[in-house]
C-alpha cells in the first residue's frame, strides 16, 4: 500500500462527498457575503420616536430640533399623551418616544434639572441603544448651553465659560475599532469561528462516513492503511483546502469589507498552521465517535453560539463563570480568535501572543495523539468483525 495510493483514496473521499464540498466551499464562500451583511452599515441611524411635548415652550421646540438632527434619531410623530405614544410603541409605528415634562423651559432658567423621559423597544439592543445615545446626547448638548448661558449672565467671560461649564471633559478616542461600527468589531473573530466550524465538521463528516460504513460490516482503504499515515495524509489535504480559504478571508474579504490588517504575513502563517491542526485533529475524533456522519454537522453547529460568548470577544472573560471559561480553553477557537484579533486588529507583536500561539500546539498535539488513537481502535474493531466465528 503505497502513499500514493492512499493520498488518491482520500482525495476520491473528499472530492466525492457533496455535503462535504458544500459545507467547506460552499459554506465559506457563502458565509464571507452573508454574514457580514446586517452589518453593512455598521451601526443602525435614523430610528423613528414619537415626541410628547408637555411645555410646548421655545427651548422644548429646540430641543425637539437637536434631537432630529442626531444621526441617530428621526422623529416622525408628535403625540399628545404619554399613553398615545406607548401605543405607537407597542404597535411598532416607531422605535422608542420621547417626553418633555410642563415647565421644562421654566425649571431650566430658574436652574433645577428637569426629567426627560427616554423609552425604546429594548427587544433590539442595539435600536434601543441607538436611540438612548441619540437622546441622551441632544439633551446633555441643550443642557450645558443651558449652563453657559447662565455662567455669561452671572459676568463669566463667554470663552472660559464654554471651556469651564463643566469640571470634567470626556475625549474618546477609539483605538482598535476607529469607525466605532460593528464590521471591525464582530466580523475578523467569526470569520475565525467559521474556519473552525467547517473545517471540523469537514473532517467530523469525513471520519464518521466511514465509521458508518465499518459499523455496518463494509470494508475500505481505512481499514488497511496504518492510524497514523490515515491521520496524517487526511490531515495534510486538509490544510492544503483550507490554507488558500483563510488566505481568502484575511486577505480579500478583510479588504473588501475596509477591516483593519496590521500583521505580518509570516505571523499569520506561524499561527494558521497550529489553529488549522488542533481543527483537524478535533474533528477526526468527533468523526471517530460518532456512528452517522451528519452527526458531525448537528453536534458542531449546536456548539456555535456557546464558542461565540466563550471567546471572550463578546462577554468579557471577566464576567464568564471559571468552569465555562476553562472547558473554552480547549477548544481551539478560543485562542485562536484571542491570538488573530490581536495580531490583525489590534497590532500586537507575536511575543505579545505567543501563549496562545502555544497552546494551539498543545491542543494540535494533545489531540493528535488522541485522533491516531481512536483511528486504530476502530480499525481493530472492523478487524475483529471481519474475522469469520469457527
């Protein structure tokens, strides 16, 4: 049995399962355009509110104004009564309302601080995000005119005034994420979750194929090749698929999408290749364990969500319980999105990652071993079942 002969099985068994080539090509491909899609305008604007206005004085009005004119915000109905606009709320006519209490104007020249009511559709986090900034950021506007004005009619110079309204100013500045949306901030860590994700369910469905087949009484090259040369050509095919597949997300799609790539080709590399074969070796012991292969995409697809808040890109690691974050930290896309994203996004040099660097080379030779284990095991037990009962 020649290696050459081998590497043409496992070509014919990748190149011949449909699911398979749809799951790594198709599912890639389709991802890179799909996903990032809701995002496209990287943050949500102009979400409707209805008004009440309870004063109806001029700085009310002016209020009203600033507000429309966030980019957050657009109003587009004015109400009545507090009950008037619940409705609209709970009808969906408009995303959040905003109330101006009776004697707003008066409050504010005799300098007490009237409540404005906010109020969004929390269901969206993010439209109900939205609109509280938009709100939020026009009253504290209208507010510290408010100051100043006062501050130049007690005699304060209007200059210093406008400087010294308030004891403390606030200058953020972004500095990983600079367009502040969500594109940079969401899109390079799931890209890594969906390499992972298909090129485990790749080699998941490939192994319990041919499980399925062996527990079934059939026969294949599987069973006549040694673990190790079986674990190490399906492997290397793999990684030759999937290496042009990260290149393709790093590179085009990164660019096509405007995210940020600050690493060196070679530190890519240097951590490509750990974090594609802790993948591959994982895969192959779900292939090994599970009786049917689309197995594989079930118990593989079920884990997405949890990895997703695992990460720590997300929920922050200081919020995740420690046995969640623990069992995380053996699943290779953990550090491999903790690694990538402070390569790429945030420029750190590779000594600043190289913990996680390591551990995707333990995790690829820890399970290695496992997936050469559990390859011979089965091919002893279709051994055992070929042997004919005297």
């Amino acid at each position: 049995m020649s290696w050459r002969t081998l590497f043409k099985f496992e070509l014919t068994a990748i190149f011949t399962n449909p699911s398979l080539l749809f799951t790594v090509f198709g599912g890639v491909l389709i991802y890179s355009f799909l996903y990032p899609l809701p995002y496209s305008q990287q943050l949500p604007r102009e979400q409707t509110i209805a008004v009440v206005n309870l004063d109806n004085s001029q700085m009310s009005r002016e209020l009203e104004r600033m507000v429309d004119a966030t980019p957050q915000v657009n109003i587009t109905k004015h109400v009545y009564s507090i009950e008037e606009a619940k409705s609209l709320l709970i009808k969906g006519d408009v995303h959040g309302l905003m109330v101006i209490p009776t004697n707003f104007y008066r409050d504010v020249l005799l300098g007490k601080s009237p409540t404005v009511a906010y109020a969004g559709d929390a269901s969206y986090f993010l439209v109900y995000g939205t609109i509280v900034e938009g709100l939020a950021t026009a009253g504290g506007t209208l507010g510290a005119k408010a100051k100043v004005s006062r501050m130049v009619m007690s005699g304060d110079n209007l200059v210093l005034a406008s400087e010294q309204y308030s004891a403390m100013k606030l200058n953020m500045r972004p500095v990983f994420n600079p367009t502040m949306g969500y594109i940079n901030y969401v899109v390079p860590a799931v890209f890594v979750l969906i390499l992972h994700q298909t090129l485990m369910i790749a080699a998941g469905m490939l192994g319990g194929g041919q499980n399925e087949y062996r527990l079934q009484g059939g026969t294949g090259y599987w069973l006549r090749y040694s673990a190790w040369k079986i674990v190490l050509v399906r492997t290397f095919l793999l990684m030759l698929i999937y290496i042009p597949l990260v290149a393709y997300y790093f590179g085009y799609s990164f660019s096509s999408y405007h995210i940020s790539r600050l690493a060196s080709i070679s530190d890519l590399v240097a951590m490509t290749i750990p974090f594609l074969l802790a993948v591959i070796f994982v895969g192959i012991i779900i292939g090994q364990l599970i009786p049917r292969r689309e197995l594989a995409t079930l118990i593989i697809l079920l884990s997405s969500l949890p990895l997703v808040f695992a990460a720590g890109f997300i929920w922050p690691v200081s919020a995740i319980p420690a046995p969640i974050n623990a069992l995380a930290q053996l699943v290779p896309s953990t550090p491999a999105i903790n690694g990538f994203l402070r390569l790429n996004q945030m420029g750190a040099s590779f000594e600043q990652v190289i913990n996680w660097w390591g551990q995707l080379w333990l995790q690829a030779l820890v399970y290695g071993c496992i997936a050469v284990f559990l390859v011979k095991r089965n091919q002893e037990q279709g051994c055992v079942k070929q042997v004919p009962a005297e």
